[in-house]
C-alpha cells in the first residue's frame, strides 16, 4: 500500500527493535530517531507511520528537526522526529528529556530511557506474542 521502500528502515534496525520502535508509537511515547545522516531520517520514520496502519499517528511529527529546536524534545505531547546523532554524543544522559525513546538508526540501538511519571526505568511495551513470532 505504501508507495516507497522499506529498506532503509529494516537496514538500519534488526526486527526485534522495529517492533520495539512500533509498540513504543501504539502507546504513544515520545520517539526520536537519530542518525549521522540526514537522509535516513525521513524513509525511515514513514516506513514506521506506515507500519502501524490501520491507525493513524495523530502527535507531532517532524521527520527532520534543526539541531537550533532541540527545545521540541521537552514537549508534553507524543512525538515521532528524526535529529542528527551528534545529539547523543553532545547531550550527557543525564540531561536529556524524561519520557524520551532515543532511536540510533546508526548503531541499531534502542534506548527506552526513563518513564515522566514515576522515574524509574522503561519497560519494554509488550505486543502480543502470537503476532510478534510472525
């Protein structure tokens, strides 16, 4: 149904943390893809909007963000952007936004971060099982 490759999304991320990432939108968490290179960030976050048909991603959605609005990370609501990777390097862990999942596309990695509310580590949102094996 879709009109472009997913290539570039299953290049990146091994199957396991495409589900990660697409159990992680269906609760609508605030996810950040990031990568060294500009042009990953966009086929990839599409190929996961287009994953989760038949719903529909109804937070913000900015397939690429200049580094200069690093300040929509703080955001309230859920969202799904792509920001270059220096940001991990730059950024200590300790001073990034509560409630982020942190996607690098370039290690194939998956850091679900800390929940807003409680504090306390993220756990891995649950898909039910029958479906994942497939």
């Amino acid at each position: 149904m879709a009109n472009f490759s997913f290539r570039p999304l299953f290049a990146a991320l091994s199957v396991p943390n495409v589900l990660l990432v697409i159990g992680c939108l269906l609760q609508e968490n605030k996810v950040a893809l990031l990568s060294s290179q500009y042009a990953l960030l966009t086929p990839v976050a599409e190929a996961l909007v287009s994953l989760m048909f038949p719903f529909r991603w109804q937070g913000l959605y900015i397939p690429i963000i200049p580094y200069a609005m690093l300040d929509i990370l703080d955001s309230p609501v859920p969202f799904l952007l792509g920001l270059h990777r220096r940001y991990l390097e730059e950024v200590l862990p300790s001073r990034r936004p509560r409630g982020v999942v942190y996607v690098d596309l370039d290690t194939d990695s998956v850091h679900l971060g800390y929940d807003e509310e409680t504090n306390s580590p993220r756990l891995t949102p649950s898909l039910p099982e029958k479906d994942v094996r497939k």
